[in-house]
C-alpha cells in the first residue's frame, strides 16, 4: 500500500470529521447561550429543569447520548425507523451535549460581571438587551475564550466516538486498513498515522483561537 493511497482514503474520513466539527459549533454555540439563560432564568421551575437537563448532559456519556438519538427515535415509534444518514443524529447529540457544556460557561463569565456594570448602563438609558447585547456579552466572550478554546479542542477528539454508529470519520478510515475494509487487512500503523491529522488540526484550531484572544485584549 502507498502513503498517497492510504490519505486518500483518510481523507475521505477526515471530510465527516470536518462537517461534524464545524455544524457542532454552529448549532451549540447559540443553544448553549439558550441553555444559559434558561438556567439563569428568574422563574425558579424554568431555572431548576434547565439545571436538571445541563446536568444529565454532562453527567451521562456522550456516546451514550449518540446512541438514544440514533436509536431511541427508531424504538419508540418503529416506523420511522432509523436515519440513513448518520451525520444528522450526531450532529444532534454532539451539539445538544456541547450546548450543555457551553452553557455553564457562558454562565460563569455573565456571573462574573460587576453588578456596576448593569447599573450605570441603567444611568445612561440603556435597555436590558442593549446592556447586554453591548456592554456585557463582548466582555463575557473576553473572559470565557480559553474555556471555549478547551472545548473546541476537545470537540475535535470527540467526533472519534461517531464511528460507534459505523459513520465514516478519521477514525473509522483507519481502523479500516486493520479490518480488510479498503483491500488491505492487518495494518496498524494508518490508526496511529490519524493522529497527525488530530494534532494538525488542534494546532491550527489553537493558533486561531490564540489570535481571537490577542484581538480581543482591547476590553482588558
């Protein structure tokens, strides 16, 4: 087997990798902020049943959770059956469990803010969605980047765990050399050789996430 043969059949993989990342952070991003203000919510039953939701997503396996929403649909009502294309109940499970994580840290950076800052925005005329929209969430997303920079860079190891649904991602391709499924059987070293494309990726995600911080030190 040649090297160009074995990234292209990688690369295929790498492409599932890829479309799981970035539609995990489209779609947890903005549900994580839902999550947030549910959870900070004034009304004490909105409040407590978002904080149970967050801590079931974070207290359970996100394979386990990949599994419900691949099967769980398919057992309760038989007829639908389950999805042929396994991209959509990863995408769901991955960014219903991150939104849970970025909840909590959305959370803790809007805690974070002096309560002078609501107040004289208060003094100036501002609304309670201008202040937040203008003057507390630019400096919330200053304060919580390095935890959101930890949990991208744990999304990409993450999106290994699709292949427990047979979804082709980097993982998969390579464990394919070791079982017969592209022609060539019992090789092991192409699993390993997935790691340089996870590192590559990691690296220009940090070098990326470094610039957006340095960008955003002008609130500091």
């Amino acid at each position: 087997m040649t090297l160009s043969t074995m990234i292209l059949k990688m690369s295929e993989g790498l492409g599932n990798t890829c479309a799981i990342f970035f539609l995990t952070l489209l779609f947890s991003l903005p549900l994580g902020m839902l999550f947030a203000l549910l959870r900070m919510s004034k009304n004490k039953v909105v409040s407590s049943v978002m904080r149970f939701i967050i801590s079931v997503l974070r207290g359970t396996p996100l394979m386990l959770q990949l599994l419900a929403v691949t099967y769980g649909p398919h057992y309760l009502f038989p007829d639908l059956g389950v999805a042929r294309n396994k991209l959509i109940p990863v995408v769901i499970a991955f960014a219903i469990n991150y939104a849970a994580y970025f909840a909590e840290i959305y959370r803790g950076g809007i805690d974070s803010m002096p309560v002078g800052q609501y107040e004289a925005a208060g003094v100036l005329g501002y609304t309670k969605l201008q202040t937040f929209l203008r003057i507390i969430l630019p400096q919330v997303v200053k304060r919580i980047m390095p935890s959101i920079t930890n949990e991208v860079v744990t999304l990409v190891k993450d999106t290994s765990i699709a292949r427990i649904i047979s979804m082709q991602e980097l993982i998969y391709s390579g464990y394919a050399f070791l079982k017969g499924s592209h022609g060539y059987s019992g090789l092991l070293w192409p699993i390993f050789f997935t790691g340089v494309y996870y590192l590559a990726f990691n690296g220009i995600l940090t070098l990326l996430f470094g610039r957006i911080e340095k960008r955003l030190q002008y609130f500091s």
